[in-house]
C-alpha cells in the first residue's frame, strides 16, 4: 500500500463521519473524510437541534399503517410521497408498515436507547466543555397536543416506561406560563426533562470539525463513485478528484446515499430519504424556554442563534427531486396557529435528507464478508442525537474491543438474510 495512503477512510462528512473521524484521530488512527460538500452541510446542518437522551421511538408503530391514508389525503399532514415515486419507494414503504408490529418496535426502541441516552456525556466528550456549555441545553423538551382525545399513544408511553423515562405533565396554566401567547387550544401538554436541544447545529458540528483536525485527521472534497476490494486485501477508491486512493478500512457514512456504495458489492439496504423541510424566522417575536414537539401538528420548534427554527414533514420522492416550498409555508402556517402573536423577519427555507431505514436502526458495524468495510448510516430523525455514541460504537468493532450491549440489532446482516 501507498506509504502515504491513510489507514482509514470515512467516506461523508456529515455529523456522523465526523464523530466516527474524530474517535479514530483521537486513537491515532491515521484517518481521512472524503465529502464532495463542506463538512455538516446537509441533513447535519439543518435538523431541529433536539438532542433526544429520553426519546427511543421508531417512526413506525403499531397502527401507523391505519393513520396512512388520512396523512397522505390532508394537504397539511406529515406524510407526502410524490406520485411519480411510488413504485421507487414501494418495497421501502412495506417494509416500514411491517416494522411497525409491536415486537419488531420494541427491538429497535431498545437499540435506539442505547445510542439516544448518552448523547449529553458524548457530546461532551467530543467537543469539550466550552463548546458544549455555549451550544448545548439540557432543558427538557415539551411535548403538546390540540384537539379531542386524551392524546396518549399507548405504545410511546410503554416504551418511556420500559426504559425508566422520566415525564411530567403540565396544567395549561403551566403550558400559558412557559409559553406566553401561546392558543388556548392546547388541551395536552407534557415535559421530558432528560431531552435538549442545541441552539446551532451547524456551528455544532463545525466545532467537532475543528476538534477532528486537532486530533490530526485530514478532510478531502471529493466524492467517492466507486469502491472495491484490491488483490492485497486493502480498499481501493474511485472519486470525482481522479486520484489513486486506498486504505485498509472504510467507514461508509454517507447518509441517504451510503446503500449506493454498498449496492454493486451485491449489498442491498433498504435506505430512504425521508426528505424533512426547515424554515427559520429571523427576529421572532417568541422565544421559547424549551423546545416543542408540537405531537398533533407533527413538526418541531426550537429557539437558535439564527432565530426560531421550524421543522418537520416526511416527504418520499428520493434524493434528486426539487424541494417543494409548499411544505415550508405549511410549517410558517402551524407556527402562526400555535402562537397567533408571532412576528418574525423574513422566513428562511431548507429540504435535507433524513438517511432512514424501515426499522429506524441505524446500520452500525462490520460489513460480513467485506473484511475491513464498516457502515455507520441510517440514523434517520435522530442524527444528531445518536452519532456521538454510534462513532463509538464503530470505533469499539473496528478496535475488537467488547461493547457492554448486543450489537446484532445493528448490523448490516439483518438485510443480507
Ligand atoms: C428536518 C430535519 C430535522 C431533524 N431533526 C433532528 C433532531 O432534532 N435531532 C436529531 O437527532 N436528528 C434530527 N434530524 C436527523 C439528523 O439530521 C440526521 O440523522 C443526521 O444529520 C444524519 O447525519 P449523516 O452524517 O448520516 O448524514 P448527512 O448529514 O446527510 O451527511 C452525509 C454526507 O455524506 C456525503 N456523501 C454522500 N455520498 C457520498 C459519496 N459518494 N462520497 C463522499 N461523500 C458522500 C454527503 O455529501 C453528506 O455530506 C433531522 C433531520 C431533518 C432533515
């Protein structure tokens, strides 16, 4: 091998390939990120911020597939797939409503508490205590709920409970005191005091950047088209720089498009993009204590340094469509509904690419029968919560050294059957 060839390649700079990056460097692992785009500039950049330590809840639960037609029929629901989409995503979509049964959640919520609960600690970990005290708030996140109905979803409450999660329900005369100015049609409210947020996402991860560089690795802006096993065992790379590249171990972290990579070594992952739209009100007139996952109008709501942030929406129609702006008005419209005050500056708009798969387990570890490929993708709605953690996980396979919790649930194997 090239004596100047690094020991291992991550292949995406998104928040992911950041902190899988940052472990290796941290461990002398001679480490280069290769991404076409500047570092965390997707769904990385432009998530909620919700830093989710107490929320483990797969998108698919038990009796979604009943919620279907009415999501999709409501011009303001949460769900849109593009026509002209359909028949791409199909095989995706039946294999999400079959996640959905009881037995198949529970397993991933499992999975997911391991990699959500210790976010706060690896957060820190990674950035150190500056950055992590100017950009993270551990304030609880609120949960509300409009309309008729007790609003309990009888699954997400035995979930919390399986895992010992904390929660406090709040009188609307709490809600009205947290919140001035909010609509009185609020009939739910709830707090989860383990969850929080942070205030920039995008200043977030280019602090892990910085601290990657520190620690000595290297980043390169090109895209890998190809990789594939040489005849001496080490990984040999394709890329849109047309350089000869190499290493003994890859760490695929490309997001929504890691399964194109996989696919022509005869790897078949079932990875969509939930495409999520954001739209940020410069100036607001609100300013919110505590982040809201507003549970009946499906989208989030964050105070950040850029102003308030407004988030949610799945849309399906893959990674080439153009964004539909419509998407974002509708998020500006439920905003103004929840606080009938609100003032804002001109509203800023965004699409970016949640990396999901049916089973909202993110695809961590050893590539079987690829001796020296990894996989780190697939974090879907919780990136930013579960990367951290997920890094370490990798780092820990690629090292031998033992992991305190069954790994299995993970692995890229559950679609190689
Ligand atoms: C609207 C929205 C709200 C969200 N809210 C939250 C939240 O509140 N909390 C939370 O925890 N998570 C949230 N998420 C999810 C979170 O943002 C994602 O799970 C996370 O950013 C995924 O990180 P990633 O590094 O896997 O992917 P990305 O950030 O997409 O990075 C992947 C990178 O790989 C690169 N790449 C792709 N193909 C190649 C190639 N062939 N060669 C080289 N590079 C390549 C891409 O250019 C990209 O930079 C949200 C997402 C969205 C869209």
């Amino acid at each position: 091998m090239n004596p100047e060839s690094p020991d291992t390649i991550v292949i995406g700079a998104g928040v992911v390939g950041l902190c899988v990056g940052t472990h290796l460097a941290r461990r002398g692992v001679k480490v280069t990120l290769l991404d076409e785009l500047p570092p965390a500039s997707g769904a990385s950049y432009g998530n909620s911020g919700f830093l989710v330590a107490d929320t483990a809840m797969p998108v698919a639960l038990p009796g979604m597939y009943r919620k279907v037609p009415s999501w999709l029929a409501d011009p303001e629901g949460p769900l849109r797939v593009r026509p002209g989409y359909l028949p791409t995503a199909a095989p995706f979509l039946l294999q999400w409503l079959k996640a959905s049964r009881e037995k198949q959640v529970i397993a991933s919520s499992d999975a997911m508490r391991n990699i959500h609960q210790p976010t706060f600690d690896e957060w820190k970990a990674l950035v150190g205590p500056q950055v992590y005290d100017s950009l993270i708030r551990r304030t609880g996140q609120v949960y509300l709920w409009e309309g008729g109905g007790t609003g309990r979803t009888p699954m997400e409450d035995a979930l919390r409970e399986r895992h010992g999660v904390q929660v406090q329900s709040l009188s609307l005369a709490e809600i009205r005191e947290i919140y001035p100015g909010i609509t009185p049609s609020i009939t739910r409210a709830m707090v989860i005091p383990g969850n929080g947020h942070t205030t920039n996402p995008g200043r977030l991860c280019g602090a892990l950047l910085q601290t990657f560089l520190d620690a000595g690795g290297t980043v390169s802006h090109e895209r890998v088209q190809k990789i594939w096993q040489g005849d001496t065992g080490s990984w040999r790379l394709m890329t849109t720089a047309g350089q000869a590249r190499s290493a003994a171990r890859i760490v695929v972290a490309a997001g929504a498009w890691s399964h194109r990579l996989l696919a022509p070594l005869g790897i078949k992952v079932p990875l969509e993009s939930e495409r999520g739209y954001h739209v940020v009100l410069p100036d607001p007139s609100v300013q919110l204590a505590m982040p809201i996952l507003h549970k009946t109008g499906y989208f989030g709501i964050n105070s950040m340094e850029m102003g308030l942030r407004l988030a949610g929406t799945v849309e399906i129609s893959g990674v080439e469509a153009a964004p539909d702006p419509r998407r974002c008005d509708v998020l500006v419209r439920k905003a103004q509904r929840l606080f009938p005050g609100l003032s804002h500056g001109e509203p800023r708009m965004w699409m970016g690419h949640r990396p999901s798969v049916p089973d909202s387990v993110p695809v961590i570890g050893p590539v079987p029968g690829q001796g020296g490929l990894y996989t780190c993708f697939g974090h879907g709605h919780c990136g930013l919560t579960a990367g951290p953690a997920s890094a370490k996980l990798v780092v820990r396979q690629m090292m031998g050294e033992p992991v305190e919790f069954d790994t299995q649930a993970y692995s890229i194997q559950r679609f190689m059957r």
